[in-house]
C-alpha cells in the first residue's frame, strides 16, 4: 500500500518550458494524474514534493485538482534548504509561492541556506526513506536532474519494498495520441 509518495522530475528548463502554462504541460500533468489516481485506489494520503520549478510545481497543481474529489489527500513541500527561491523570477516565486499557501505541511530537510550538493542528495535520500513510492518523469534516454534521485531509487529498492513509477517520453506521446484522439471525436 502507497499511503506516501514522492514526486519528482524534470524542471521545466531542461525540457524547453520556461512558462508554466506551456501547451507541453497538459499531456504532463495528464500523466500525473493518471499515475495518482491509480494510487489514490490503493490508499495514497500523502504526496511529497520538494518545490523544484517543473515536474514537481505541476504536480502540486494536480493534488490541488484532486484534493476537491478526494479530500484527504495532502501536499507536504519538504525544501532541500532555506529560501531555495531566492534567485527565482518574480513570475516563479509567485508559483511558487501560491502551492506553499494551499500545501497542508511546509518544511526544509536542512535549516540553513544553499552551501552545497550534499544538501540535495541528503534530500533525495530523506525523500525516498520517508515514502513508500516514487513517481518520477524521467526517462534514462534523457539525463537530467531526477537521474541522481532516480539512482538512489533504484539502490534502496535492491533492500527495500520500494515501487519506482516512471512517466518517460514514450508515456507522453501515448497520452498526446490519446487527447487527439478525444478531440477527434468532438
């Protein structure tokens, strides 16, 4: 039974996206929501985010969809350090900022500002004891950042009971065949 889950992935920039509200983000979220409503059956209560800009943003924002069917599901924004949005635009920290307002519980794993990479790979680690799963979009043909958390996925899963949901490029495509397909019939 998945009760916690964390999310993680791409950011926004290193797929092209720059704007939360690009087209490509849809058929994203799409596969987001299609992954936690198969949870949501098996008893999910929690989902864990890091408040990275990309994957996670976007997943906070379909809890919050969810959240009106589903009213016991709860967001937990869990920062590697402080103030991780101080270099942000303005545009960012106000998304930002508005899922820390609907979030039922905010926390940083470590209680000081930025000092290194250490800091990340201690959230990774904080992530992937303090969930049951994982859901990633991430595919191994594309490196990029979640390829560090998906790592340390894979490694405590050869100990552990641990499921690793990918949502990789091929799953896109699907879903953007599937909503033409739907429009089609319109």
């Amino acid at each position: 039974m998945v009760k916690v889950l964390s999310i993680s992935g791409y950011k926004g920039f290193e797929l092209g996206i720059f704007k939360k509200d690009h087209p490509s983000v849809t058929f994203i979220k799409v596969a987001i929501k299609k992954s936690l409503l198969s949870l949501l059956d098996d008893g999910l209560e929690w989902v864990l985010i890091s408040g990275q800009l990309g994957t996670e943003l976007w997943a906070a924002e379909i809890v919050f969809e969810l959240q009106v069917d589903f009213p016991d599901l709860k967001l937990a924004v869990i920062t590697p350090f402080l103030k991780q949005e101080e270099s942000w635009n303005e545009a960012n920290k106000e998304w930002y900022t508005s899922v820390l307002a609907q979030a039922e519980f905010i926390d940083s794993v470590s209680k000081k500002g930025y000092e290194s990479p250490l800091q990340l790979r201690v959230k990774n680690q904080f992530f992937i004891e303090k969930s049951d799963a994982i859901l990633l979009f991430y595919d191994q043909e594309k490196e990029g950042s979640p390829k560090y958390i998906y790592e340390m996925a894979i490694q405590y899963q050869n100990n552990h009971d641990y499921p690793i949901h990918l949502v990789s490029f091929y799953d896109l495509q699907a879903i953007v065949e599937e909503e033409e397909l739907k429009r089609m019939d319109f």
